[in-house]
C-alpha cells in the first residue's frame, strides 16, 4: 500500500489578495504544512480550519512567521497556538504529537536557527543582521537560539524512540527551517551573506546518527523560498514553499506537491 501526502508551506497569505482553493487543488488525503502560513495568528488558524475540511488529516509545525511579532515572548506564544490549534479537528500539531499513518510516523519541529549555519564563523555578525532587520532585542535573539537547541534536542530524542517500534517501518520529519547546508550551498544569492545563517539549524542533521534502523524515508522543510528535491545520506528532502508575493522568490500559481512513502 502507497501512502501518499500533499506538502505546502510558506504560504505568507498576508502578502497574497487571494487565498488558494484547496478543495480544488488537494492530491491526496493528508496533507503536511511546513509553517509560516501567516504572520496573523487568526489568518493561520482560518487557512488550517480550511484545509481540515479537505483532507483527512493535517500534519502541521510552525514555521518563524507565526511569531514574529511575539518573539519576546517566544514560548508563551507556541502556547497559544497549540491551545487553539488543539480546537480544530483532524489537525494535529507536531511540536507536542507524533503522528501515525499506515506504518509511518510523522514528527517534527519547527528547528529554528543556530546563527552559524554557513560555513563562516560569523555568528555575532549573523545575530546583529537579524536584530537590525526584524527591529528585535539581542534578548529576542537568543531565545530563537534556545528554541533551536531545544528542537535539535526534541528531534533527536524522538527518532531514537521511533526505533524501538517495530510497527513504525518509515519515519517522515517535518521542519520548518533548513535541516543541512548542502541543500542550500549552491544558491548564488545566498552566498557570502548573514542571511545564510538564519536559515537554518545545523544541529537538527545531527538526528539522523540515531536513526538506527534506517526508518527516516523523507524529510520535508519550508523557509527557503527556492524549490528542492534531492537525496542525501539515502534521504529525501523537499521543500514547495509559494514564498512572500512581494518577492522575486515566490509563485503566483501554487500547487500542493504530492509526495509518496512507499
């Protein structure tokens, strides 16, 4: 038997004037999103009410665009989001939840970034780009660090549980940020920059080494507004952001990516 899910992430629906129809474009009967669906936290919870009505089931992790006027106060707000995602029917959060489809479980986090995910030492530089940019404290900064290190921690620990269930024979990770720079090292626009650092989190890879069993079968992420789909380490790694509408890097026309566990 053939599972099979549509992938969607990065939405930015308050930089769109029309939202996609999904009763249209739905592939499959799950559904998997990568985070930053809205900066708005209602728009977030009105796009995942929607899509709970179309597919049987819908795997979601934040992504960073959901708190990022709440950074300040980083955890009480992925409080609130679970509080009110845990409302909606058939749309399972995955910071707190493994998810189990037909042998293959679902787990995730939002990952984060570690300030030093190119090749360069410039962390602190790194640091002061994003406080300058996003007009955030240092304070602010190196609680999105704390996350990042908790989620590797999180990950890490859930992969190394997954291998002792004999019934669970495929393992699907879902993050919101890059989990390995070679997915993203050849992006000339990104080389020699700060920005590099932000996105991603080196830490998260490190999860794969308790993989034991050899169960992690695909591991989709968002953040990263360039299409990708490639093999590493005998894993699969997709992304299918739509990306900001104010930006080169997006789509204006924009379908779900249906991806097979087989």
């Amino acid at each position: 038997m053939h599972l099979s899910f549509d992938l969607i992430s990065d939405l930015h629906l308050e930089t769109w004037e029309d939202a996609p129809n999904w009763k249209d474009l739905a592939t499959s009967l799950y559904c998997v999103v990568a985070g930053d669906i809205s900066r708005d936290i209602l728009l977030t919870i009105k796009t995942l009410t929607e899509l709970s009505k179309v597919y049987h089931a819908v795997i979601y992790i934040d992504g960073n665009d959901e708190h990022r006027f709440h950074y300040h106060e980083l955890i009480d707000n992925k409080r609130k989001l679970e509080k009110e995602l845990a409302k909606i029917e058939r749309v399972i959060y995955l910071q707190s939840n493994v998810a189990v489809i037909d042998n293959t479980a679902f787990i995730g986090c939002n990952g984060w970034w570690t300030y030093d995910f190119g090749d360069t030492e410039e962390t602190a530089e790194s640091k002061e780009w994003l406080a300058n940019r996003y007009n955030i404290t240092f304070e602010d900064i190196n609680s999105i660090e704390a996350m990042a290190l908790t989620d590797a921690t999180y990950l890490n620990k859930s992969i190394s549980k997954l291998q002792t269930h004999n019934e669970i024979n495929n393992v699907v990770i879902v993050s919101h940020t890059v989990p390995h720079l070679d997915l993203v090292r050849y992006d000339i626009e990104l080389e020699n920059t700060l920005r590099l650092n932000c996105l991603g989190n080196r830490y998260l890879y490190n999860s794969i080494k308790t993989d034991t069993e050899a169960k992690i079968h695909t591991w989709v992420f968002g953040h990263y507004h360039n299409d990708v789909d490639q093999t590493l380490d005998g894993i699969r790694f997709v992304n299918n952001c739509r990306g900001r509408g104010d930006t080169p890097w997006c789509k204006p026309v924009y379908y779900p990516k249906k991806i097979f566990i087989n």
